[in-house]
C-alpha cells in the first residue's frame, strides 16, 4: 500500500510538473503569475508599506515595533504603554526609527494637504508619492490597502465559490441521475420530517434564538447548534422508521434520485439570475460591509466551478480505480472526496483564475458606485470613484484604476495560461 | 422534432421563472423595516390614513402567500393589521401564551383604551398626565415582556390613583388590566407545539404580484367609462336606481362605537351577513371581516337594488363590553383600476411615492434600447470580420499585436474607461461634453436634435460597445480557429474552391455560436443597462433608474427591474437555445 500510495504521488508529481512546464512556456502567463506574486506581497505586507507609525523605533532607551503592536493590540493580547497610547508618531522625538516606505494611512485625513499633486515635495514629513484626495489622505496608501481589500475579496469569494462549487458539482458528477438510490419509504418519510423538524428545531425556538443573539455571539451559535441538534435528531426518526417498513416490498423499492437533474437546473436558475444586478440589490439591503460583499459574490460566483468539476467527475467515475474503490466497499464519501476529487481539480483553477478577476472587479466596480462599502474604508473603486468631484485630479483616477486594470488582466492571463497549459488538446 | 425540442425548452422556462419570482419576493420581504414606510424621508407626517392608504396600495393587506406553515396558535388573518412593529409584538405575544382570543383582546383594549385617552377633555390639571397615558399606552404596542407590561400598567395605576379627573378612563382602563390578566391565565401554550398549514387562496401578494388580481377575461372597460358618476350616491334608504350598466362593488363600513377610527380586527368570528338583491333575485354574502366586507354585482340600467345588512351575533367577550354601530354604508362604483394587473401584464406596482413603476421604467427604456441596439449592430460589424482576419492571420505578428491588443481591451474595465474619457477628452481637452444628452433649443430641426444627441452619445456608445466588442472578437477567433482546423475545411480547400467561399460559407457558419451566445445577453443589458456607462454619463436609462432606485430605498422599482432582466436572461437563452438547434443540426433534442 504504502509503496502504491507513492506511486501515484510520483506520478501526480510528474503531472504537475508537466503542468509547470507547458505553463512557464506561456511567457505573458509566466510575467502574469510574477505580478501577482508581487502584488500579494503588498497585500499581505500593507501595513508594513504604509503606514503613519515607525516599523520599529527606539524611544527613550527602548525598541518598539509599533507595527507589530498594533496587531497584538487588535486582537487584545497586548497593550500600548501609556505614553505611547494616542500619540502622533511623527511628532515624536525618537532616537531612531525605521519608517515604511508611504508614512500615511489611507483613511488619515489632513486638511492642510488637500489634491496635493503626485510626486511632489511637500513641507511635512513624508512625501505624497501619488498625491492626495480632497481630504487629503494619501493616494498611494491607499493603493496599497487597497490591495490588501481587492485581493482578499478575490480570495475569500473564490473561496467561499470553490467549496460550493466542488460540493455540488462533485456530488452530482459521482451520482449522475441514477447511481443515488434510496428506498421510496426513506424518500417519503424524509420529506414528510424535514418541515417537521425545520418547525420544532427553528420556528418554535425562534423566540429563544433571537434572544440569544442579544445577550452575545457566543449564547447565540450555542443555542444554534442546539437547534441544530434538534433537527438532525427529529430527522433521525425517519431514518429509523425506514429500517423495518423497508422490508415490505411495495416501500422498500429502491428509486435513483436525479441529483444530475437537479444541480443543472439549479445552475440554470442561478445563471439567469443577472448576477451583478443581484449582488446591487442584496448588498444594498444588507448592512455595509466589505465581508458581505465577500460572501455575497461568493455566492453567485460558483456555477462555472460546478460545472467544470461535475464533467470532470463524470469522466472519472466510469474509472477503473473508482469500480476498485466501490469494490472494496469504500463509502460513497469517501471515493468522492478522497479518490475522485483530487483528480478532478486541475480544470477548477482555470475556473478561479478567472473567477477572482471577476470578483475584483466587481468589488472595485461596487465601490466604486459607493455600494456595500464601508465609508471609511478606502478601496480602489472608492479612489476612482473621487476623481470625478475633481476634473484635475488626474492621479485619482489613472492610478487607482491602472490597479483595478493590471489585477483582473493578470488573473486573467493566469486563466488563459492554466487553460493552454491543462488542456492537451491545444498542445502542440 | 425541433418543435418538441422547442416546446420543452418552453416548459423548462417555466419552473425557472417560478423560482426566481419566488427568490425576488423573498428578498422583498426580507428587507428590515416597514415595507409601507420604506424610503419615505420623515415618518413624521405620515397620518393613519395616509399610512392604511399606502399599506392598501402595495396590496399588503392581502395574505403573503398561497399558504403559511406556522404553528396552530396563530390566526390566519394576521396580515390584516397594517403595521409591521405591532404585528410583530401581537406574533410575540401569540408564542408566549398560545391563545390568539386573548392576545387579540388585549391588543383591542389598548386600542379602544387609546380612543378613550384621545377623546377624554384636557384641561389643566391632566393635560401632562393624559400625555404620560398616551406615551405609556403607546409603548405597550412595542411591549412583549410580561415583568415590562406590569411595571407599565403599575405606572399607569399610578397616575390614575393620583389624578381623580380622569375616573371617566378608568372603565377602559380596567378592562385592559383584566384583558391582560386574562392573557396571562388563559395560556394554550400546547398550541405552539401543533404545526398546521393554512391555505390562503389566490388572493395573495405573490399571485397578485405576478399575474395580478384583476380578472384576465371579462368586460371591464366598460365599467371604467362611468366611474364617478355612482361614487357620490350615498345611501340612507335601502333601495337605489342603478343609472348605468356596468359592475358594482358595495362595500359597508362598520365603525367601532361613534368614533370614526377604523379598527381592523383580525377576528373571524365578526362576520358580517348582507343581501344583494337585483330585480327581486337576491344573493347573500359573507364576509371575512369587518373591514373587507364587499358585494361584487353586475347590474343594468334602471334595475331596483335592495340592500339588506345584518351582523351575525358577536362573540361573548364583545357583546358584553362594546356596541358596533353601523356607519355610513355606500354604494361604489366598482372601480378596477384599484386592481393589479400583475407582473406578467405589465403591471409592475407602485413606487414609493406611489407612482406606477411601469411608468418610471418606460422613461429609461427608451435610451437604453437606442444605445444597446446601436452598440449591437457596431459590435457585429466590427467584431465578426475583426475575429476572422485574425483567425486567418494565425500566428503571424498582426494576429499576435491584435490579440494583445483585444486581450487587454478585454480585461479594461469600462467604468475605468469612462472615467478616463470624461476627464481628459471631456474636462481637460473640452472635445465632447461630460454629462446627460444635452439641452434641445426650443424649434430646433430633426436634424438638429439627432446631431446633438449624437455628439452627447459618442463617449458613452464607445464605453457601452467595447467590452462586446473585444469579447466578441475573441471568440470569433477562438470558433474560427476551431473550424478552420477542421477536416471538412481542408477538403473544401483540396477542392481547389475559392479562399472566400472557404471561409465565409464553410466557415463561418460553423462557427456561429458565439455570436448567438452574444445576442442571448443583448436582452439582460438593455434592462440592466450598462449601469456604469449611464451613471457615469448622466443618461437617463435603465442603469441608472437602478442605481437610483436603490439609493432612494424605492424597492418596487428596484425589483422590478431585476425581475424583468431575469426574465429578459431567459428569454434570451430560451432564444440562443432555439437558434443553436437550427444553426447547427449536431445538437441533440434531448
């Protein structure tokens, strides 16, 4: 087994290597992929680039990385020391101090720096390397957390449409229309108990649940999972009940469950739903803020993953390795998730690549109409979006929207690339 | 067999539709807040009457849907009291006790109580007590709380302990300490354990949302022509001359003792029995409640209308406490226009400032039809020779510069553009003007107005055609590419037939698809709009109706809108789907 099991790693190596290869032979896709690197490097590295206090300093005989004590002290593990607490760094007399590159903030206003032209000297500490906006926060901040917001939108939507995608698609690839199949009593019972227990579980401790949820989060998931609880066991009935009803002929006849059908025309549904024109509306009414607008893209962003995993998973199922699988009476979970999946995930990147380059954009084209955002957060969207109180203000527009420009090209060059470099057909 | 193929595709669309309906009126209904108050500005000046008015014409007094799934202690009536807070405390109340008689009479006594408190005399001795009624009175509606209810009603034992000129209250006011009591006694907490489903009928929101309540087939022009002549007619005898032909709707209105305030009970037991009798042939009916009692007749010129009311006993815990007298009664004219047409005729509701939503759409459509069809016919003239030049240049350095080129105006995004346009060839060079379509002098030519708009039209039709054009482009090159690699191709080539005729007969028709896919989205756009293009630009269309819709909180625009592009998408695939089948014979009628 074991030396089986590094078979195959060698050989899905040598896949990826492949892979690897045929990619790094698309020279645009290759740059494409550097770019990105770089980019996520200002991203997760922001705070670092911009910011209105010392990397580290030495003050009064000791060394600080207000920085660094910035993230002990947001998630409540550290405390500033009382003198620092408030205070403006720029004005403090340190003996030493590293400073990041952009010494602002984006969300700093200044009011005696209002549409400072980019590049130019200014009398204070730190220039304005791409200028300021009509309050006089720095552009190039900005920029740089700007990218730190774009890229976890990308991310953490992909994400949230990876999973949902890979879940349906896999479960109604594997199954088609007709390998599920349950006795018509469990069908039966299962649908007559699922209103039963979404009333007993939910609707009856409503009361409790909504009430928990002023008291604290904490009360709140509790009596959640409580529910929870309750729903799985009421369902259990049914589950239970079928066990001797099934032996009578008539009830325990096995019907397939067409999941096929059924995703397919989920996605339908979810297609022609214009997406953009939804997410308007959903984020409009939800409170503002940059997570729902996460998960709101999210949600809409996964049928072309199911898709590609669900013709994949089709493919695999009739499989010799799969037959093995179910031959050695392996669950049907756990040849799904274990044995199929993993084979299946190549083409679902094509998918991502391209699916975060549409959620930045679609981030930055919200932002930009000043919807869902946050407003004292500053994106991308939200700098472009201030060129237009000032014709003048150039950099206001050109920078910010070069950045929305160069962040979906290169995800969607890594889509063309990983498209060229998976598909055997086109090579040549 | 392409006919059941279309037919089928035809009967796919149909749940489809179902479900997205069904998710837009959910989120409709999910939003926070009074649906009857939602994007008014100040509340203040919004009377009762103004409120029952608004409430009536979102049709929110009808019940939300087909059926409702709650538990057996709730009425199936609780939809006909208009405000939403109160609905929810009564609903909280309901799953605290279990007995919907009890909670409905406390509600009812602090409602009468209420009248009580507005029509008692001030003077100044209780003027300021008679204010802490009112305020302690009206934050019962909110109170769900049992210690909470009985630290007010303490309160308000207080004041009246204290205050001897308000012993004329003290009757209502007892009555509500014993309704309250009686609330707490009286518990069916068993209730809330019995889940039932309630079957509401066709008179919904959602089915008067989309197929409306007016009837589909009948004569109801006719009675349209005549509406005010009959409305005046007020009736003190029984008996009334009918002037004109046409329908009827009499309508009674019952008021709670001589106060004029309408109270909406949600009690069944209140019905109400009437005869109609035209020409000596009479019919009875019945009515739900109080306030929608309502006869529905045809009757013709100089036919004798007789009119019979009569209530059917009341309850005990009314007839004991209250007397309902019998108010003006008055025979409408029928009037149809106050119902919906719904959805699917066109009839897409009232807006917030109860204007017709059909109307404020029809003043964008316009624009965003013009710009889209233009947009359409460049994008094809430009993009299909575009793709298949490029196609046929495969691999040379023209091919590679215009997919570069096409690559990188494909990943541009046009709100950026704009952006751009505006500022420089706009603001800065003063080439083209920056917003809306301009002004038209008065007298001005045909000519005249179409160069103006033209030239206000030039920067928002490039910004609205590139992106197609690009994509388009692109997969024309792609479908081209594909074709041409073909066997049949090379035979058509081996043949020794024309270049031209190899490419444009064998070719192109095999690589249609995508220009089809193309104009399956020509219909989602010109609904949607290009919503950055016209906000950008300042015209006037559908995008922008939306993104203004949503900013003013006017949700029945705003899901109309989605609701018509949603159902535009489908069309649009529907159509793709079709003209796929007939272009490329391959594809199975599955």
């Amino acid at each position: 087994m074991g030396s089986h099991s590094n078979k195959t790693m060698k050989q899905s190596n040598k896949y990826w290597a492949n892979v690897r290869k045929q990619y790094a032979k698309n020279k645009r896709a290759l740059f494409a992929a550097y770019i990105v690197l770089f980019l996520s490097f200002i991203a997760v590295f922001a705070d670092f680039l911009a910011n209105n206090k010392p990397i580290l300093m030495k003050y009064q005989d000791n060394w600080y990385s207000p920085v660094l004590k910035e993230y002990t002290v947001s998630l409540g593990i550290g405390k500033w020391s009382p003198e620092l607490v408030r205070t403006d760094f720029k004005t403090l007399k340190m003996d030493f101090a590293i400073w990041s590159p952009i010494r602002y903030l984006p969300t700093n206003p200044n009011y005696n720096s209002i549409y400072v032209r980019p590049f130019s000297e200014n009398a204070g500490i730190g220039r304005h390397w791409l200028g300021t906006d009509k309050l006089g926060r720095d552009v190039a901040a900005g920029m740089v957390h700007g990218t730190r917001i774009a890229f976890s939108v990308g991310v953490v939507a992909m994400g949230i449409s990876f999973f949902i995608g890979v879940f349906l698609g896999t479960i109604a690839g594997y199954f088609g229309d007709d390998r599920l199949k349950i006795s018509r009593i469990r069908l039966l019972l299962n649908l007559l108990f699922l209103p039963l227990a979404f009333f007993y579980a939910f609707m009856v401790r409503s009361d409790v649940l909504g009430d928990s949820f002023a008291v604290s989060l904490f009360t709140f998931i509790f009596q959640f999972l409580l529910s929870l609880l309750f729903f799985i066991g009421i369902l259990l009935i049914p589950n239970l009940l079928t066990i001797p009803l099934k032996r009578i002929r008539f009830l325990g006849k096995k019907i397939s469950l067409p999941l096929d059908i059924i995703l397919t025309r989920f996605i339908e549904v979810v297609v022609s739903v214009p997406v953009l024109v939804l997410i308007l509306v959903v984020i409009a009414i939800a409170k503002p803020s940059i997570y729902n607008v996460m998960i709101i893209i999210g949600l809409f962003g996964w049928p072309g993953i199911a898709r590609f995993v669900r013709a994949e998973l089709m493919k695999i199922r009739r499989l010799e390795y799969i037959e093995a699988a179910d031959a050695l009476g392996f669950s049907h979970f756990r040849t799904m998730f274990k044995h199929a999946v993993p084979n299946a995930l190549s083409p679902v990147f094509i998918s991502v690549a391209f699916g975060v380059a549409a959620a930045i954009l679609i981030e930055a084209f919200l932002s930009f109409l000043g919807i869902g955002v946050p407003s004292d957060m500053i994106t991308w969207g939200k700098l472009l979006n201030l060129s237009r109180g000032n014709s003048s203000a150039w950099w206001l527009a050109v920078f910010p929207g070069f950045a929305i420009f160069i962040t979906v090209t290169v995800f969607n060059l890594i889509g063309e690339g990983l498209t060229d470099a998976l598909d055997p057909k086109l090579r040549k | 067999m392409l006919f059941r193929y279309i037919l089928k595709r035809i009967l796919i669309f149909i749940p489809t539709l179902v479900i997205i309906s069904l998710v837009i009126f959910l989120l409709d209904k999910y939003i926070p807040g009074d649906p009857v108050l939602r994007g008014l500005q100040s509340e203040d000046l919004i009377t009762e009457k103004i409120y029952l008015e608004r409430w009536e014409s979102f049709n929110l007094n009808y019940p939300t849907f087909y059926f409702s799934f709650t538990s057996k202690a709730y009425p199936d009536s609780l939809h006909l009291i208009p405000h939403k807070e109160k609905r929810t405390t009564l609903e909280t109340l309901i799953r605290q006790s279990g007995n919907w008689e009890r909670t409905q009479q406390y509600f009812q006594v602090i409602q009468l109580m209420e009248k009580a408190v507005d029509a008692a005399e001030s003077d100044s001795t209780n003027a300021d007590k008679l204010i802490r009624l009112r305020v302690n009175l009206n934050n019962l509606y909110d109170e769900t709380k049992p210690d909470k209810i009985e630290r007010k009603l303490r309160k308000l034992n207080v004041i009246f302990s204290t205050t001897l000129s308000l012993n004329a209250l003290k009757t209502p006011f007892d009555n509500l300490q014993n309704a309250y009591q009686n609330l707490q006694n009286d518990k069916t907490l068993w209730k809330n354990y019995v889940p039932t489903i309630q079957w509401h009928g066709l008179e919904n929101q959602y089915h008067i949302w989309i197929l409306g309540n007016k009837p589909w087939w009948n004569r109801t022009k006719n009675i349209f022509a005549i509406s005010d002549k009959i409305a005046s007619t007020s009736i003190d005898k029984n008996t009334i001359e009918i002037e004109e032909n046409g329908y009827y709707k009499f309508q009674p209105k019952f008021d709670l003792i001589e106060n004029n305030g309408r109270l909406r009970t949600a009690d069944l037991s209140n019905k109400v029995l009437f005869e109609v009798s035209i020409d000596g042939k009479s019919s009875s009916y019945k009515t739900k409640d109080l306030e929608n009692a309502e006869a529905i007749f045809y009757a013709k010129k100089g036919d004798q209308i007789l009119i019979e009311i009569g209530l059917k006993p009341l309850t005990k815990s009314y007839q004991l406490t209250y007397n309902y007298s019998l108010a003006a009664t008055q025979l409408l004219h029928y009037n149809p226009n106050k119902q919906s047409k719904g959805f699917l005729r066109g009839d897409f509701g009232k807006n917030f400032q109860l204007k017709p939503v059909s109307q404020i759409i029809k003043t964008g459509i316009f624009w965003t039809i013009l710009i889209s069809t233009l947009s359409i016919i460049l994008t094809y003239l430009i993009s299909i020779p575009l793709g298949v030049y490029s196609a046929r240049k495969k691999g040379t350095r023209v091919d590679n510069i215009l997919s570069t080129f096409l690559f990188m105006l494909y990943s541009l995004p046009n709100f950026w553009v704009a952006t751009l346009l505006i500022l420089f060839l706009g603001g800065y060079l003063g080439w083209f003007p920056i917003f809306g379509l301009g002004d038209i002098p008065e007298g001005a030519s045909i000519m005249e107005t179409a160069s103006i708009r033209a030239y206000h039209l030039i920067l928002p039709l490039f910004c609205w055609t590139y992106p197609s054009l690009a994509f388009l482009s692109r997969q024309m090159r792609g479908g081209m590419l594909n074709t041409l690699g073909q066997d049949f191709i090379r035979t058509a080539r081996a043949k020794g037939l024309e270049e031209k005729t190899v490419i444009w007969k064998h070719g192109f028709r095999n690589s249609l698809l995508p220009i089809i896919t193309l104009f399956a989205n020509v219909f989602p756009r010109m609904v949607s709009g290009s919503i950055a293009v016209e906000v950008i630009f300042g015209i006037p269309g559908m995008g922008k109706i939306l993104l203004d819709a949503i900013n003013n909180n006017d949700f029945p625009v705003v899901f109309a809108i989605v609701m018509l592009t949603a159902l535009l998408t489908m069309v649009g695939y529907l159509i793709a789907d079709i003209l796929y089948s007939i272009v490329d014979p391959r594809i199975k009628y599955k």
